[in-house]
C-alpha cells in the first residue's frame, strides 16, 4: 500500500521545511468535489437565474471564479482518481468507471502516494465525507484518510468518527438525516476537533446525482413551474450551499477561514441525456443540472463533458473576485497544496501550483496543454485551440471564438490540427496503456456515437434561438489585476515608504521562476527606474 512510504515522505518534508517559505504558515486544505453538476448551476457563473447558491457564491467574491476549469474525465471514477493521486489517472490504467473493478489497476492506485497520504505524512490531520468511488468504503482510511464517512445516499454509510467528533470503531452508520446534511455536519465536527493543527478535508457531495432526493423543505425554495428533475436539481444543490455556509461559520468561529484554501469543483459534465426530458421520478437520466452555454454532457470530451464549476478562495492570500480565464485543472489541486505544505517538487505529478497565477506573481497559463483520453475520445486543450478526436471524427475548435463548440475547424486549420494531434499521441504514449486507441474498447460506445452525432455533427434541432453568452465564458477583464496588484505591493512594501524595490518585490526566491518573475517585475514599474511605485498601481 502507499503508506509504506510516508515515513520517507515525513523525513523529506521535515528537511524541506528549513527551506520551505510555506513552513511557518502552512495553510489547511478543503477540497469540496460536486456531482454531475453543470457549468451553468452556480449562481456566480451567471448564465442562469433559477439557481441560487449564496454560499458557494461567497466564495468565488471572496476569490476566483476560473471560466476554464476542467477535471480529467466525464465520468465519476476516473475524475475522482486524477483529483486525489495529482495525475492523469490513464497513467496507471484507471481509464472509467468499469476499471473500478479491475484488481489489477485498483492495485496500482493503492500502490499511489496520493493527495492525503502525503499531507499525512507532513503533518496534516486528513479527513473525508461523502461519496467515494474508488474502492471499498472500509479502506479509505488506507489511502491517507485519518476519519471518514463515506455516505453517498440515504441508505447505510461507514465512518470511524461521529458527527460529534468522536472516535468510534470503524462500522456501519445508519440513519441519521439526509446525506448532504450529515456529511456537512461531519466535516464541520472534523474542523472543530483538529482547528489547531494544519488539516486536509476532502467533502465529496453526492448532487446532484441521481437519484434525486431532495426533502420538501429544500424543494419549497423552488416554486413555480419548472420540470421537477430541475427542481430536484436545484434543491440539492441548496442543500449543498447550506453545508458550505455552515463550514464556513465553523471556519469563521475560530478564526481559521485567512488560513484555509477552499476549492469547489465539479466531477464532471451533466447528464442531461441529450433530450433533457422530465421523466417521472428522481432515478437513472437527466440529473436536472444544465451545462449552458457550453455542448454536450457527461461522458463526452467536449466541454460539456469536461468544463464543470471551479471556484477558489483563500482570503488574505488571493485577491477576491477575480476572473481567471487561462485553462486550470483538477491536477492543479494537489500540486498546490502540497507546495503549500512545503514539500519538495515530485515531477510525477502533473499539475501546478496556482497561487502565484491568482496573486499575480506570476503571468500567462498555468499550462501549455491539457490532455484527455477516455473511451474512443481524445483531446488536447492548448491556449484557445481544442483538438477532439472520437473513433474516426476529427474536430478543431477555437474556445475562445466558440466556446460552445458549434464550428468545426479541422480542414481550414490542417496545420494547427495536426500539431495538437502531435502533442496528444506524445502524451498518450505514457499512458497505461499507450496510445489514443490503445484500449481494448477503441471503438466509442454506440451511446458515444449518438451523442456525437447529436451534439456535433448536426442532428441537433435548437428549441430556441441561440443565445449569445460568449462574454460569460470569456468576460473581458484588464490586463493587470488591480486588486493582486495592490495585495502584492502591500506584502513586499515592508517599510511602507509607498515603493517596492527589486530586492523586495524578489523577496529572497530564486530559481527557474526568476527570469518570469523579472517580467512581471517590469510591467508594474512603469517609469522604468527599478522601483515599484504605489502611484504606478493601475
């Protein structure tokens, strides 16, 4: 199992920590992972407005709303696994959910130091709630988890903590209240047991998954006519912004909320069943959720499919209510929080960190590309260009141009076509197994092929006339943030004589980050006498 390695981890973190910036304020970690739940349901992307999420929105004027946040898969399993091990997950097999049954790579996975096994190991307490999916609810603790509950329904759960904050023997819980409240009351009880020392919380709520289930007292904060799996939907989600503010209280109560980073990410796409019919009952089809404006749904690489809600905060750190649009993924998550618990760099990892993009010490992407492969579909995000290839279907899109996908590229871009289609079989080339069509299943399924044949290639009959929602995916906002801009000055001016010096914007790093450091340096000293002035914020 990857425990046996967390005594080599705990030695590396403790001579990293004499070098390490972030030793001294090591700051706590909750990751909160929603499910099946489109881009469009959270009231601060502002594409609809039957949704309400004050909560959750809170979070996002209080940080970063990221337009181009995506997980690495369409489906629960494996956007689970690449969120928790910090890597693709095709690199050790776990391609969907049917390798959730595969001895062999669920093996590898347990092989895996993941996200908190290694905070473990560094010191953090490590707790999780709700839905799991990768493996038997009684070995989560295996996979660096000190307390669990995993509870993804209202049927019975497993948990060795209760929502008091005491240790019980590993068992079965049963009863209780409705699981999106319970697994809110568990992450909270967590928070006030180990509020004194650095801590990791993975909170995984299961909605708005089918089945839909949620109680009256949520669904009367819907009236009117709507389809009631929508309804449905929207009540669960309630539910969960209800968790999130309690968590929130409980964070605020001991003054812990300037040193935790908070990111709420979706698993994936909607399922919206391409027709989005109201089907009698809360059960197997559309979930309610909506991916508007972007195409598709969940088990597609398109952007439905992929591009999913992603908020971050870390109030005092980041500035509030920004809009970051360069592509980030649910990679990034364990590489920041790792570099913020001062261990060293592991070059297995495939994400990266985000805090000097949010601050703006750092300028431009976070990535070069971004890659994915599941099921007979492939595709390559690099800058605005996207590659798609399903079976034999070649597609080139221009995200930012056409975020939703609808124009076809690939024969009047051959050029650009044919270098992202490079980029992704050398990726793929290191994956388990290689290649884009090395899966025993290289042919998508025929569900696969309906949808393709629906979403792109034209079989699709718009009900309505297209709205035109391209400046909420692509919102124009200035080149400098103002509000990093005065964040970062405040922190390097520490003689607070209004100017900050390149000594003191450098702070004392090095590195390979230097020369782009030097870059960012020179845009804000506009007289260009090597001095950061307070009158030169924009």
């Amino acid at each position: 199992m990857g425990n046996r390695n967390q005594t080599l981890v705990g030695v590396l973190w403790i001579l990293s920590c004499a070098f390490s910036s972030f030793a001294t304020e090591r700051p706590n970690v909750i990751v909160l992972f929603t499910d099946d739940h489109g881009y469009a349901d959270l009231g601060c992307q502002g594409v609809l407005d039957d949704v309400s999420t004050p909560n959750i929105d809170s979070l996002a004027s209080g940080g970063v709303r990221m337009t181009n946040g995506y997980v690495t898969a369409p489906q629960c399993v494996p956007s689970r696994g690449g969120l928790l091990s910090g890597q693709y997950q095709n690199r050790f097999g776990l391609e969907s959910n049917p390798e959730l049954n595969s001895q062999a790579v669920m093996h590898r996975f347990s092989e895996l130091q993941t996200l908190p096994e290694r905070l473990q190991a560094a010191g953090y307490a490590t707790g999780m709630a709700g839905k799991w999916h990768l493996g038997a609810d009684d070995e989560i603790c295996a996979h660096g988890f000190d307390k669990a509950f995993f509870k993804h329904s209202n049927a019975p759960g497993f948990w060795n903590m209760n929502l008091q904050g005491v240790d019980v023997q590993p068992q079965k819980q049963s009863g209780g209240g409705y699981h999106l409240e319970m697994v809110s009351d568990f992450a909270c009880a967590f928070i006030e047991r180990y509020r004194s020392q650095p801590f990791f919380f993975y909170l995984a709520f299961r909605a708005p998954h089918v089945p839909l289930d949620a109680p009256q007292k949520y669904l009367n904060r819907f009236p009117g006519p709507m389809p009631e799996r929508r309804r449905q939907a929207l009540a669960m989600l309630s539910a969960v912004d209800d968790g999130v503010g309690r968590l929130l209280e409980t964070l605020r109560k001991h003054d812990l909320e300037r040193n935790t980073l908070i990111f709420l990410i979706g698993d994936n796409g909607a399922p919206l069943k391409i027709h989005k019919l109201d089907a009698p009952g809360g059960g197997p089809g559309w979930d309610g959720s909506l991916n508007d404006p972007l195409n598709g749904e969940k088990g597609m690489l398109t952007e439905g499919g992929i591009r999913t809600p992603f908020v971050v905060q870390w109030k005092g750190k980041i500035p509030g209510g920004q809009i970051y649009m360069h592509p980030v993924i649910s990679l990034d998550v364990a590489a920041t929080a790792l570099t913020l618990a001062g261990l060293p760099t592991d070059t297995n990892l495939d994400g990266v960190n985000l805090i000097p993009y949010l601050t703006g010490e750092l300028e431009g992407p976070p990535h070069e590309n971004l890659f994915w492969r599941w099921l007979g579909q492939a595709a390559v995000r690099k800058g605005n260009w996207k590659y798609l290839c399903g079976d034999s279907r070649e597609y080139l899109f221009d995200l930012v141009e056409d975020a939703e996908e609808t124009t076809n590229l690939f024969d009047k871009h051959p050029a650009i076509a044919s270098e992202l289609k490079r980029d992704l079989e050398t990726w793929a080339a290191t994956l388990s197994p290689p290649g884009i069509w090395a899966l025993k299943s290289e042919a998508m399924s025929k569900s696969g092929n309906q949808y393709f044949d629906w979403y792109l290639d034209g079989k699709r009959k718009e009900a309505t006339a297209k709205r035109d929602l391209s400046s909420v995916l692509n919102p124009v906002v200035p080149p400098s943030n103002q509000r990093a801009d005065a964040s970062i000055f405040k922190q390097r001016d520490k003689d607070a004589d209004g100017k900050v010096t390149w000594e003191e914007f450098l702070a004392g790093r090095s590195g390979d980050k230097l020369e782009a450091l030097k870059k960012v340096f020179s845009r804000r000293d506009k007289n260009s006498n090597g001095v950061w002035e307070k009158s030169e914020l924009d």
